[in-house]
C-alpha cells in the first residue's frame, strides 16, 4: 500500500512538472473574456477558502468551549472563545484583502486591453469584476459575522432583573 501511495505521489509530481510550464497566466492570454473569467475565479477561490477557514475556526471552538463549559471552566471557555473570535477577524481581514488584491490585479490585466478592444466591452467586464468582488466582500462579511455570533451565542448575558417601583 505503502508503494502505491509512493508511487501515485511521483506521478502527480510527474504530471504536475508538466502542466505548469505550459499553463497561461492571465496576463499572457489573448482574449480579454479569458482574463475576466480567471480573475473572477479567483476572487470566488479566495472568497471560499477564506469563508471556509472561518467555519473551520467555528466548528472547533464550538465543542471545545462547550466542553469547557459542562466542566464549569467558565473562564477558560471565554478565553477560548475570545481567540476563536480574534482568528475569525484576522480571517474576515484577510479575506478582504485578499479579494481587493485580486481584483486590482485584475483590472490592471483588463486594462493592458485598452485600445484593443471596444471602451465599453473593457468597462462592462471591469465594472461586473468590481462588483463582484463587492458581492464577495459582503458575502466573507456576512460569513465573519455569523461565525461571531455563533460563538457568541455560546454565553448568554446575564439580564437585569426589572426594577420594581418603589411607594
């Protein structure tokens, strides 16, 4: 088994030595719909792996401050929960970074374009990049503030009692 996996190991290197020196950059392409599309993939990929690493975060801190709560390590859990959070901005921070790098190298490669092809086809195609990269942004918010709040739904706040009325 151990021979097979060793095996199937040098032959995705193989394989891989020959596929990335024939692979076109997006800045190497001809046809300025190829860029938008590798562009637009990208800022999807980026905005995925980061969501994803966010329900990453969640879905391990959540049973590990759960247990630390049934054992009455109540502050042990909020410490946990306070560096859950933390990872999950940094996570939020990168992730928005991430997609305006993305998409500013994108409308660079867009724009090399100009004067090859119609002003208005080169600014639909920047213009539905940036709002996609919008759309991405907002979507990684979202999935930060969820992720948040599922942790901080974890400790609920001790309300005041009412004040009764005094005669």
């Amino acid at each position: 088994m151990r021979k097979l996996h060793v095996l199937l190991l040098g032959v995705a290197m193989l394989s891989t030595g020959f596929v990335l020196p024939g692979e076109a950059r997006a800045d190497d392409c001809d046809d300025v719909f190829d860029v938008y599309a590798k562009y637009a993939r990208q800022i999807v990929s980026v905005t995925f792996r980061g969501t994803d690493a966010m329900d990453a975060v969640v879905e391990t801190a959540v049973p590990r401050i759960r247990r630390l709560q049934n054992a009455g390590q109540h502050r042990r859990a909020r410490a946990l929960a306070a560096r859950a959070i933390d990872t999950i901005q940094s996570l939020g921070d990168k992730t928005h970074g991430a997609i305006r790098k993305t998409a500013s190298k994108g409308v660079r490669a867009l724009m090399r374009f100009e004067g090859d092809v119609p002003p208005d086809v080169l600014r639909e195609l920047i213009g539905n990049l940036l709002q996609l990269a919008k759309r991405a942004a907002n979507y990684a918010s979202d999935v930060e503030e969820d992720s948040i709040n599922a942790i901080k739904r974890l400790f609920p706040q001790v309300s005041e009692a009412p004040r009764r009325k005094r005669s």
